[in-house]
C-alpha cells in the first residue's frame, strides 16, 4: 500500500476527506477491505498526525516516549483484532522501528 498508494500506516477508507485525503479508496482483493490512497507520501504521514492528534489525544501526548507511545496506540480503538490485526505485534513492530530509527539518527550525528 505504501509504494503504490502512499499510504504508510494503513487507514482504512472510512471517515470524511480532509486536507490530507480527498477521498480517494483502494479496495485489497483480501477481504475486500478499503484502504486510503494519497497523492504524496507526505499526506499520509499529515493525514496520520492529524489522526493521532484529533482521535487518539492520549497517544499523541506520549508521541516522545516509544514505548508508552506504542503501548496506548496499539491497545487503542486504533486497532482493530476483527481484521486480523495483533496489538501485541503491533506495539513491538512500533518499539522496534523507533529503536532502528534512533540508531540512524545517532549514527548520522544527531542527538537523540
């Protein structure tokens, strides 16, 4: 979904356009679920900022602390067990992108 519909968390197609999304579906021969398709890679990580900020306040606060931030998204309404999703693997696939993505930006000379 990333590479060919810019979207890089997942949202399902619900919900009203915004500045972000403008509506536009994409529809997974799996199960026939609708996901969000962007124009610009950026707009689905706004689209994803705005989300968190406006849905998920709890979440967003926490957005500097990995670990509490991965705990209160994956055990969220955000999560969704009916479509498969698993919110233990969930929390530990966010922890560990965060740690792989700390390790870059210390190797590249920034502190973290």
């Amino acid at each position: 979904m990333a590479t060919k519909y810019n979207n890089y968390f997942g949202l399902c197609g619900f919900g009203k356009p915004n500045d972000f999304w403008h509506g536009g579906k994409a529809t997974l021969r799996e199960g026939g679920l609708e996901f969000r398709r962007y124009a610009t890679a950026e707009d689905s990580f706004l689209d994803y900022a705005r989300l968190i900020r406006n849905c998920y306040p709890q979440a967003a606060a926490l957005s500097e602390y990995p670990e509490a931030f991965a705990r209160e998204i994956a055990y969220s309404r955000y999560i969704s067990e009916t479509n498969g999703d698993n919110r233990e693997s969930y929390r530990q696939a966010i922890v560990c992108l965060c740690s792989s993505i700390e390790l870059e930006l210390i190797q590249l000379g920034f502190t973290v």
